[in-house]
C-alpha cells in the first residue's frame, strides 16, 4: 500500500519485516539516515527515538490515535507528526456495534458451545440473550466515531446518551437524536456503556472501581477507544463478582498483553485490536500517510499534523 506508493514515486523504502513488532532497540538502529518515519500505534517513539534520527523531517502514525508519540517533544525538534484521522470511522463504529450485539445475544459464547459441547435442542427457555433495541446506550467520547455508533445505534432503535467534556448544541444534540449526561449519571443510567474516546492524562482509569460499582448489574461496557481507559483490574473484579454483566475489549490497559483472567470468564469478548482492520481503512490510512510523506519531501505542509 503505502511502501509501493512511495517507491513508485522514487524514494529508498526500508521496511522492517521480522517477526512481531519491532523492537526499541531495533528501531534505533534503523533512524540513524531517515528522513521520514511511518509508525503505527504499537511502535513507540520517544525522545531517545527522535534524537536518534537527526534528519528526520516527519513522523506519519499509522492510525488516528498518536499516544505512542512524544509530540511535544517532536515539536521542539521542528518535526511534525501527523496522524489518519476520519477514514477509519466507519469500521471502528461497525466494530463497536458489532461486540454489543454479540454480548447482548451471546454469539461468541454460542460459538464455543457448539463447537466444544454440541447443541442439546431448541427449547424456549435455552441460552438466552437480550435484545438491544429499547435499551439505553450510554456513548464516552463523541467524536467521529462516537458520533457514527450514536447514529447506528439509534437506527437499531436504542436510546442513545453521551458524555464528552464540550457538551454539543441543542440543535446538534436534536438532530443525532442524543441525550448529554454528566458522566456519573451515564454510568448509573446505562445499559450499555461504549468507550469511543482518545487516551489523555484525564481519560486514564476514568473507569475504575468506583464507575463499575455504580453501573446498572445487568449492565455491559465497550472498549474500543484505548486500553488505559479501563483500570482492568478493578473491571475483572467487577466482572468475576456479577457487579456487571458483561465487557467486550479491542484495546488493552498493557498492550498488546492481556490479563489471563479475561480469558477463562463466559461474559467477556477478546479481540485483537481490529477496530479499523479492513481493506477498506487501512487502504485509506496507507494513503494518508504515504501522500504526508510525499508532501514533506516536496517542501509542502503536511496534511493532519497533531502537533502544530
């Protein structure tokens, strides 16, 4: 995608292909005579990275989030970093939708069972779920993708309520056919509560073990936002006690590690970051950043610069 894009236009690529993701060290080794940089979430780059890089006049993330970056310190070197932002929307609020619906109506439990213990038989009182519709979806965080599962929750017919620090208009909040709620009474009021926010200083742990002790118990929460959003220590507790009913995580507190205990409980679904994993997305994202490239190397602005 990007790699071709960028050699079709003349420029050296170096592409690093080992196995896992790359290494601190590994990645010093490979600044030393770069001129751009073109990371993803899991790569972090810090002070030690950037002075390493002594020609480096850009650093594309490869993603619309960018706290794998020091970007102040970037900025102090002259060297904007820009981010994809938008073009993933679509597929992240997709995914959120997706793992409500496979909670509610226990998809991913069903799966296991037919698959490791067989299916007894129809009966009207077997393995059942929920219904979504009706129910009263609480959404943190309501940028674009927030925005895009408010708008696709509403069409599946739920209740939708959102908190976000700068509350939206009147005439906004009517049109998206939202409700604001301060954050505690979105906690408490929520059937469902899907973190759709970016990781910052105030965001981290702002669910914690008081958030789950005062969420309804039939209730479930949605991360698909970052991992440190959840303390997931205080959610497994939450979740082994029946305090909640259920959790649905893309993003992890310690990623890409995630806490063995999730793995063993019935009333949890794992996967593996793949918010914005299609073709589609990543087609775009590889545009984004490789045509950021191109403008930087021809003495233009790049486009999406996080760190002005």
């Amino acid at each position: 995608m990007a790699t071709q894009q960028l050699k079709n236009a003349g420029l050296d690529v170096s592409v690093y292909d080992g196995d896992g993701l790359i290494s601190h060290d590994e990645l010093l080794k490979q600044v030393s005579d770069i001129d751009f940089l073109i990371t993803p979430l899991s790569t972090k780059v810090d002070q030690e990275i950037i002075d390493a890089a002594p020609k480096l006049k850009l650093i594309a993330n490869f993603g619309a989030g960018f706290n794998n970056i020091d970007t102040a310190y970037a900025k102090k070197k002259g060297i904007p970093v820009t981010n994809t932002p938008a073009v993933s929307t679509n597929a992240v609020a997709e995914v959120t939708i997706g793992l409500m619906l496979a909670l509610s109506h226990r998809i991913v439990e069903g799966d296991h069972k037919m698959c490791h213990e067989g299916f007894p038989g129809w009966a009207p009182l077997y393995f059942l779920g929920h219904e979504i519709a009706g129910k009263t979806l609480g959404i943190f965080g309501l940028g674009n993708i927030g925005s895009d599962v408010a708008r696709k929750a509403n069409a599946l017919g739920m209740n939708v309520q959102y908190y976000k620090p700068n509350r939206l208009s009147d005439p906004e909040e009517r049109s998206m056919k939202v409700i604001y709620k301060p954050l505690d009474e979105l906690i408490k009021t929520s059937d469902f509560i899907t973190i759709n926010a970016p990781q910052t200083p105030e965001t981290t742990h702002k669910f914690d073990a008081a958030a789950f002790e005062a969420m309804k118990q039939t209730a479930c929460i949605i991360n698909v936002g970052r991992g440190p959003i959840i303390d997931e220590a205080a959610l497994l507790d939450a979740l082994k006690s029946g305090k909640i009913a259920g959790a649905a995580l893309d993003v992890y507190e310690k990623e890409p590690k995630v806490d063995d205990g999730f793995k063993s409980l019935k009333n949890v679904i794992l996967t593996p970051h793949v918010g914005n994993a299609t073709v589609e997305a990543r087609d775009a994202m590889a545009n984004i950043v490789a045509g950021n490239v191109l403008l930087v190397d021809g003495g233009k602005d790049a486009k999406f610069i996080v760190n002005k």
